[in-house]
C-alpha cells in the first residue's frame, strides 16, 4: 500500500446497507483499489436449527431466512421436501405458489429500485416507488394475511384459496402496478442524473461473471441469460409464456432495465395465473408428524435475487437430516468484488445495491458463543455505564 | 403591480441612527433575533416544501403544521451528549462550529432587510460600498470553517467530506462571483443597498416607459439567477450536490463526529447560511425588500419563502451528482455561461 | 435437454474414471443428477465436466457429517443441468483438493466449507475465515453432528431445547 | 427534471402518509393478528404447542385433561396460524387485532384460561 492509498472500512453499521456486513475498502484518492468483504455478521444458526424441527415447523423457520425473499424461500424447501418425499402437490397449489412467486418478485424489484434511487441520493423517488409498491403490498397482505412472510405454501401444496371474486379487482392493481412501473422506466431513462450515475458504473463483462458464477439480475445485465425459470422450468413454468430477460449493458443501468422489464414480465405472469387458474383442491394432506422416506433432492428456484438452492437429506425421521440453503447473495459476492475494483468511493453504494444485496439470507448458520460458555442479555442500565466507562478511557 | 402601486414604493435611505437603535437593529430587529427566528422558519418552509412535493406529510405535531418543529430539535441536540473524538484535534473541532454558525449570521447583517425607525423603507444593520464583495467572502471563508471541521474530526468519512467539500468549492465559487458581479455592474455599485436601489428604480423607469432594453436586461439576469440558484444549491450542500454529506456514501461526511450543541450549532448554521442565500437571491435578482403596499420586511419573507421553496423543490428533483460530474460539469458549462452572462451585462450597461 | 442426455452424461463420466471411482449415480429427474466421486479423481472430474460438457457455474458447496464420514457436495451447472459430485472424506484427514483455480466462483463457497464443517480445500489461494469470527476457536466446527444442538442448549442455559420435540 | 410534472402535482394532492395512531388503516379481513382462544372448546391435545416452530405455546398444567389453559409467548410468535390450522377443535384462532406493542416483556405474553373438566367419575373408568 502506498502513502496514497488508505482504507475506509465501509459496515457492519453504515447508511448505504441495509444489513450488517463488512467490506474494507483500499482507496486512492476517490478511486477503489481493492476490496474485502467480510461477512457473517447475521449469522443465525438457521440451517442447525432446521435440524431439530419437523418439515411443518422449518416451513416457517426457511420462511424467515430473508425477509424479502421469503416466499421464494418456502417454495423452493417444499420443493425439496416433496421431492425427497415423492408427494405430489394438486395443480391448482402450483399456480397459487407461481402467483405468490410473481407477486413476490414484483414487490422485490420495486422495493430495489427505491433502494437503488435511494442510493444515489434520488430520495423522491425512493418514496414514490415505495409508495406505489403498496399497491403490491396490499394485494398480499389481502391475499395471504401478512405483508412480508406469507406463510403461503406448505408441504404438499398451499394454505389459502384465492377466491375467483377478486380477480376483476385484481387485475385492475396489476394494470396499475404495470401503468407505474412503465412510468419509473421512463423517468430513469430520461433523467439525466440517473444516468450519469448509472451508465459504465460497476461493468462487469459476460466473461468474467460466468467465470465468477454470478447469479440473478446480476448475470443478466452482464448477459448471461441464466434465468432459472427458463434453462430448468420447475411448477408450471414450461407452460407460462414470458420472455427470457437480459441485457449485455453489464452495468448498474443494466441492472435497472433488467430488473423492471422483469417486474413488467412478473405482471404479465401473474395476469396469466389468474385468467387460467384451474379449479380443485389446494393442497395434499401432511401431518406435521408424518415421517419422509430416506433420500435427497435438490431444489433451485429463481429468486428475486437470482438462483437459489434448497438441499435436503432425509434420514426417515420427520425432520431433515441436513438442509443446506444457499442463497443468492453469496454467490453473487465474487462478482460484486469485482464490480467494486476500479469505482469511485462515491459509486460504492449503488454497486453495492446493484446485486440487491440481502445478507441475512447469506449468514444463516450457527450461533454459540464458546468462550463465556453462557447468553446473556443487558438492559439499559448496563448498556449505560459499560457506555460511560468506555469514555472514561 | 399597478403603475399607481409602484410609484408608491419608497427608496430607502441610510438614517441617521443612534448606539441604541443600533444595537436594537443589530440584536433584535432586523438582525440577531430576527434572523436566527427565520432561519428556523426557513428550514420548515424547506422541510414541509420537499415533504409535500414527496407526498409525504413532513413535520405535523409541534405547533401549527409543524412550525415548531426545527425549534424542538434544536432544543433536543442541546440536551443531547456532545462527544469529541479521542482522535480530534480538539481547538479546531470545537470551534468550527462556532465559525460555520457565526460568519453567515455576520453576513446576513449586510442585507438590507427593513429600516426600524422608518417602517417604509430598507436598510440593512451595516451598509457600506463594497458590501456585495464581504458577504462573498465571508461565504468563501465558511467553505474553509467547513473543511477544517471536517478534517480535525479525525474520521475517515470526515476527511474525505472535508476534501470534498473543498473540491466543491473549486467548482461553484467563481461561477457564483461572477454572476454577482453582473447586478453590480448594472448598478454601478458593488453596495447591496444600491444594487436594490437600482432595481427598484429601473423597474419603475420600465414601467412608466417600457423599451427593448428592459426586457433584455431582464433576460440576461434571469440566466444569471439560475446559475447563482445552482451556485447556492451547491454552496448549500444540498441535492444534487450534496456529495460532502452524501449520507449513503460517506455517512455524514464532514459533519460525522459532531453531536449534541456543536450539532445544533451547525444545523442553525446551515438554515442561516440557506436564508443567506435565498436573501441574497432575493437582493441581487428580485428586488430585494421592495414592494407595493406592504412593510419591506414582509415582501423580504414573502420573496425569500419563494426562494426557499425553489431550493426545495430543486433538491428533491434530483439524484446526486459524483465529485466529479459536479467539476467537469461546473467548468465545462457553468463557468462558460457565467463569462458569457457578465460580458453580456458589460455590454448592456454600455447602452443603458 | 432430455433425461437421456443427461444419462449420457453420468455414464460417460463412469466409462471415463472408471467404476471404481465414479459410483452411486443416479439421475432422478430432469435437469438432476447425482454422483459419489473419490477424493483422488474428482479435481479431473470436475475439470473434464468444465471442458467437455460446459458446466462453468458453480452453484455452491454443501457440507454433510454423514457420521462415518464428511460428505462434500458440489452442485455443479451447466445451463438447467445440475450435477451433484459427492465427495466423502474421512473423518481423521478432513482435508479436499480446492477446485477454486478451475471455478473461480467456489472461493468463497470452500471458505464456507472450511469455517462450518472444517474440512480444509487444499490449495485455496485465500483461506481466512468467512463466517465465523476471527477470535472463534480453533477447531470447533458448528456443522458437525457432535454440535448436537440439545446438548449444546443444556450447556449454555441449563434448559432442554424444544420441549414437546421429538 | 423528469419527476418535476408528478412532484407539482402532488403539492394539491391529500399526502400519501397516514396519520397512523389518530387514523388507522382497516386491516385486511385474513390478516394474521393477536390469538383468541375459547376454553369450552379445548380439549389439551397440545397439538399446537408440537407444532409451533418458535415454542411460543405453553400448555399450562401439563397436556391432557388436567390442561388448565395457554400461555402464548407473543415475543416468540411468528404468526404463522399453524396452531390454529392444526387445532382439531378450532380451540385457538388468530384475529386481526395488530396493534401488539407493550412496555413490558411480560405483558407480551397472553395469558388464557380454561375450566379443566371434572376428573372423570368412576363409572367411566370401568367403561
């Protein structure tokens, strides 16, 4: 390291993420030379925890992996689940899990395009989309009870009809949500400082990120055309029409077009499921008890984030022997390195954004602390004074 | 404004004024008191402005719609903790703040406001030929006051903040000089009271004989008030140039380290360096405190609320320029159209 | 992509290494297949499958305590088609050869591997701590089966964990 | 200036922004809220305290007939409904009451209370 160069330690608290984690810059001047991420700082124990529970319970725990992306979550563990146990899930429970899917990945991409104008300090529209994200919102606390964790699917199927009543209304708030996606489109594709900060920031080329094993929205805007959805269909999408998007921009305005052509797709999907939903049961009767045959399967869904794997291993018990999640995110760190090289510090939390980190999906494994040998909780008091003393010095 | 209602306006005077009328208007009236009041008004027309053009509701509970609200949090920093970092360079961290509030408030003491012993006419606390140069450089010498807050504070984000803030410095400043030059030639006065004074007096030349030139003059100096807008947003630190406090790249910048009264100071200090700026806005361009039918100081409120609107509605408009965008983007274009609007001034004052 | 490709696949990959070595494959479905490759060959297997059939994506890196053994399975991809290589490692020489300087995306995948089950890529150009803290101690290892969480409960808080579990 | 057209008319129109403790926001009909339970129907099968994935239900006084109610530890609650899903006497529900903040740790926890039934007359032992 040279007299010019210094480290700006960016995280585990910083505005510019949302969730803790570390990345330790090397700047020269304004310009980024290296980086080194560190992660782990959300670490939970879930995939241990996972261990002790039964399917029905861990249903809920995947479920609370990442708060975003949690539907896609729950998909893919039942996916796995009913593939080690050989169930067969009714038909109309595929479509009400693509619906949620699509819904789900609606909310996701608006959300981070909020994020992503937030990032470059374009807060009005950060609150606009947000704002008109409710629309979606609304539409899934409707239909399933909650806003974020749905609790939609369940081994052998879904836990909710949709009532065929709604459906006008329905496609009314997804021709309003489409009317208004095609209006930010518009706004960041006429607004000059969006693309000032947006053209050439973070490039990454298709070479690199397919050596780098990127995923997601990630991979396509470097054009990489790896959409799960379409090079391996699982539920029903071999037979829903939607197009396979990706751009060769490989920069953060790729990352934008990308992402809300998807949402646009993501209604148009959603449309779909509603008009040929068929009628029937909604789901295979499991008893949270019910024991599953020995075996493995492995499940990759298309997250909002990008690929996303499930692997279970069943032992005959009720509960898996081992489930390995990997989520989007750590696969997609190598290429963000790799994006971040070479930037300006003020372009930092835009490529960061970039890959819609979620870092609470990535850390999920074990928590203990060996040494104290004890948990413990501090109340105000304690927090106060060990406060003071740490001043003192 | 009807011809009858301009003839009405009064040319403001210097009076002759007494120690105490003075110290009233130094203290008091049209300064110290008036101006910290307002400047606190001034961030709530700026808050609830950018709210409302959000669709969000902005500051509702303290007093009416909010009105107390900046006033509440002032009194909220004041009682918090004020930490200085183990790694400051504690003289010039604790005394920073003290400038930044400071020589703004010093510089709004030039601006002609209201007389208080002649409700009808203006005039600023002080008021000498060369005025229009000290407030320019007093706002120069806040930049530094800035810099060396940032750089004392000993943290990373604040250094980098303070460099940026230098370097912005480089980009906004001659801009800003030289459009203020461009009234001050028309007027042939570098006094702010004049440069209002000639306004007012021009303008109701214009309206008893509207002619060609009026309307070009009227022209020129538009584009030079938009360039000073950009100057000021810059200069204010805010959207679109608010790299040196950009909080999702370098947490608060050069203002990290600060918290409790040295906080409070600064964030007075900002709000009286945006009612400097929307004042003299107002002066240099809108005619300053002068009007029909009203009191000066209630057109000055009226004129600068504008201002304060348009720099809000200006910051929520767009995303943030990077370091930079803001200095290619200042030399390539802003500079160019400030040496074309001044020699256009030049050449418009040989004729009028 | 039929199932009979990807049969063809599995099958070329046994007539190449070798029975001996290439064992327990089975192609449930579409788009899947699984496979138990020795420690000795699978840093070739995974090179030939990289150059001959285009798996270049790596989609990550799980660790199993199959109790007798380690079981490292990578899940490799090409296009839809998603491979399994299982990798059994015995317990007293948990040790695996690093495939990060053929797939560049494993880096931080064996990192992974290393912090929560221990078994160490060999030849890892960067092989620091990725999840865990750095003052974690050595040698402890949450993903193995004697991390058991009842045990580990009753020692942090004296209590039985998940009182009606099983 | 892209925005400037959407930003101008929002200055005329009613703010987005809720006004939340003085107006509030009807919720959904399926929303997942506080738990509602009724003695008469329970029979302390404990079905639903072996399902809850976060152990948030406490059967007070052992599972059975001796069952003298449930603590609901809503601190620990992922409101999933899978105990009411699993109940087989729809014994316990979830309504649509959200507002569930408290001052205290303790008084997050619901409390409900049941009439264990007599124990069981003789006559029906020999049955």
């Amino acid at each position: 390291m040279s007299d010019r160069q210094f480290v700006i330690p960016i995280g585990p608290q910083h505005p510019a993420l949302k969730e803790p984690t570390s990345f330790y810059f090397t700047v020269d001047g304004e310009v980024v030379v290296d980086v080194e991420p560190r992660i782990g700082y959300n670490h939970r124990g879930i995939e241990k925890a996972m261990e002790v529970r039964n399917y029905i319970q861990n249903l809920y725990i995947t479920e609370r992996v990442c708060g975003i992306c949690s539907n896609a979550h729950q998909t893919a563990y039942t996916g796995a689940v009913e593939e080690a146990g050989g169930i067969e899930i009714p038909e109309r429970a595929k479509y009400i899990r693509v619906l949620f899917h699509e819904l789900e990945r609606i909310h996701s991409h608006l959300l981070w395009v909020g994020v992503a104008a937030h990032e470059i300090g374009f807060d009005t529209m950060f609150y606009y989309v947000w704002r008109d994200r409710e629309l979606v919102m609304d539409l899934l606390e409707e239909i399933s009870g909650n806003r974020v964790n749905y609790a939609i699917p369940t081994v052998g199927g879904v836990r909710r009809d949709i009532s065929k009543d709604n459906f006008p209304r329905w496609h009314k708030v997804l021709d309003a949500l489409a009317e208004r996606t095609n209006y930010y489109i518009k706004v960041a594709s006429t607004e000059q400082t969006i693309l000032d900060r947006a053209i050439g920031v973070g490039y990454l080329s298709k070479e690199d990120m397919i050596r780098l094993s990127g995923v997601g929205p990630n991979a396509r805007c470097s054009g990489v055309p790896c959409d799960t959805r379409k090079t391996a269909p699982y539920l029903l999408y071999d037979e829903i029409p939607f197009e396979h998007i990706y751009v060769d921009n490989g920069d953060v305005l790729g990352q934008v077009l990308v992402r809300v052509l998807e949402t646009l797709e993501a209604v148009k999907i959603c449309k779909w499921v509603l008009d040929n939903i068929p009628e029937g049961e909604i789901a295979v009767k499991f008893n949270p008890m019910q024991k599953l045959p020995e075996g493995e399967a492995v499940y990759i869904v298309e997250a909002q984030r990008g690929e996303l794997i499930h692997y279970t291993i069943s032992d005959g018990r009720n509960m898996p022997y081992r489930h390995k999640i990997r989520a989007p995110t750590l696969g997609n760190i190598p290429s963000l390195v790799e994006r971040l090289k070479g930037g300006y510090i003020a372009d930092i939390p835009i490529t960061l954004a970039g890959i819609d980190p979620c870092f609470s999906c990535t850390d999920r494994m074990v928590f203990y602390d060996e040494g104290k040998d004890r948990s413990w909780v501090w109340d105000e008091e304690q927090l106060r004074r060990y406060g003071l003393e740490w001043y003192k010095k | 404004m009807g011809r009858g209602a301009a003839t009405q306006i009064r040319i403001g005077v210097v009076q002759e004024m007494s120690l105490i009328t003075t110290l009233i208007a130094a203290l008091v009236f049209p300064g110290l008191s008036f101006i910290l009041t307002y400047s606190l008004y001034a961030q709530w027309i700026k808050r609830k402005a950018a709210a409302r053009l959000q669709n969000r509701i902005g500051p509702l509970h303290t007093g009416w719609q909010g009105i107390l609200q900046p006033l509440a949090d002032f009194i909220k920093l004041l009682v918090k903790e004020d930490i200085t970092p183990a790694e400051a360079n504690k003289p010039v961290f604790n005394a920073a703040p003290l400038f930044i509030f400071a020589l703004p408030l010093a510089a709004t003491f030039l601006i002609p406001i209201q007389s208080i012993t002649n409700l009808w006419a203006w005039d600023a606390v002080a008021s000498f030929e060369g005025d229009l140069i000290m407030v320019l450089f007093l706002m120069s010498i806040t930049v530094l006051a800035i810099f060396l807050a940032g750089w004392s504070s000993g943290n990373l984000f604040g250094a980098v903040g303070a460099t940026r803030v230098a370097f912005m410095m480089l980009a906004y400043e001659i801009p800003l000089g030289l459009v203020a030059i461009g009234p001050a030639i028309l007027a042939r006065s570098l006094s702010i009271s004049r440069i209002v004074d000639w306004q007012v007096a021009s303008f109701n030349a214009f309206l008893t004989a509207p002619n060609i030139w009026g309307i070009v003059t009227a022209m020129v100096l538009f584009i030079g008030a938009v360039i000073y807008t950009v100057c000021l947003l810059a200069e204010l630190e805010m959207k679109p140039f608010d790299m040196s406090e950009a909080e999702t790249e370098i947490v608060h910048g050069w203002q990290v380290e600060y918290s409790g009264k040295k906080l409070a100071l600064l964030n007075v200090g900002h709000d009286v360096k945006m009612v400097l700026a929307a004042a003299l806005l107002t002066s240099l361009f809108l005619g300053g405190p002068a009007g029909p039918v009203l009191p000066p100081v209630v057109w000055f409120i009226v004129k600068t609320t504008f201002c304060v609107f348009i720099i809000s509605n200006l910051s929520v408009l767009f995303a943030r320029f990077r370091i930079d965008q803001l200095i290619s983007g200042a030399w390539r274009y802003l500079v160019p159209l400030a040496v074309l609007q001044v020699m256009a001034v030049v050449a418009i004052s040989g004729v009028i | 992509m039929s199932i009979e490709n990807q049969t063809k696949v599995v099958k070329e990959l046994v007539n190449v290494f070798g029975e001996e070595n290439v064992t327990d494959t089975k192609v449930p479905r579409l788009y899947r297949a699984f496979a138990t490759v020795k420690r000795e060959v699978f840093r070739d297997v995974v090179k030939y499958l990289k150059e001959k059939h285009g798996f270049v994506h790596i989609v990550t890196i799980s660790g199993v305590d199959m109790k007798d053994r380690y079981e490292v399975v990578y899940h490799l991809r090409s296009e839809g088609f998603n491979m399994n290589l299982k990798v059994p490692v015995p317990k007293d020489d948990p040790k695996v050869p690093s495939i990060t300087d053929i797939l560049n995306g494993a880096v931080l995948y064996e990192r992974e591997v290393n912090d929560l089950l221990g078994v160490y890529p060999e030849g890892h150009p960067d092989p620091k701590r990725l999840i865990l803290d750095y003052d974690w101690p050595e040698g402890v290892h949450p993903l193995r089966k004697e991390w058991d969480i009842q045990t580990l409960r009753q020692k942090v808080d004296g209590q039985k964990w998940g009182k009606d579990v099983e | 200036m892209a925005m400037e057209r959407e930003l101008l008319s929002s200055l005329f129109k009613k703010p987005a922004t809720l006004k939340y403790p003085f107006e509030k926001l009807e919720p959904p009909k399926g929303l997942r809220g506080k738990h509602e339970y009724d003695g008469d129907k329970c029979i302390g099968c404990a079905l639903c305290a072996r399902v809850c994935p976060s152990f948030a239900i406490t059967l007070k006084g052992g599972p059975g007939p001796k069952c003298t109610g449930l603590t609901v530890d809503l601190g620990k609650c992922l409101f999933c409904q899978q105990c009411e899903e699993v109940c087989p006497r729809d014994a316990i529900w979830l309504t649509t009451a959200y507002e569930l903040a408290v001052l205290k740790k303790e008084d997050g926890i619901l409390n409900f209370d049941r009439t264990p039934p007599p124990p069981p007359t003789p006559a029906k032992k020999e049955g």
